[in-house]
C-alpha cells in the first residue's frame, strides 16, 4: 500500500512544500490515534473507523467519495 501512495505523497509533497511520509499503521485504531496526538496529520480509513475517529480525536472528514 505505501509504494502505491508514493506518486500521491511526492505530488501532494510539492504542492505544500514540504516532505510527506507515506506509511501504513497496525490498525485502524492506530491512525485515530496518530491523528489524535497529532503525530498523524492525514489518514485513509473506512467510514466506521472515520465516525470513530471524529468522535474520539475530534477529526474532521475533508475527503469522501460516494459510489
């Protein structure tokens, strides 16, 4: 999963101007709480995981796609 993030991180990398590290957590819960601490400032989870982040780290969703 990260090589396939990679070509997103270098682009996303050099419209902020800055290094984005790319990298996969244990768990879901993991991310939340990366996001929480503020050691993770963007994470791809799956909806139920997403509720549960907003509720416990007050993240908010800035990306959603709907099929």
């Amino acid at each position: 999963m990260v090589d396939d993030l990679e070509p997103f991180a270098k682009a996303l990398g050099e419209k902020l101007g800055m290094k984005v590290e790319v990298f996969t957590a244990s768990s879901y819960i993991g991310v939340i709480e990366g996001i929480g601490s503020g050691s993770v400032d963007f994470g791809l989870v799956p909806p139920f995981s997403a509720v549960l982040s907003n509720k416990q780290s007050n993240t908010k969703k800035h990306i959603s796609r709907n099929k």
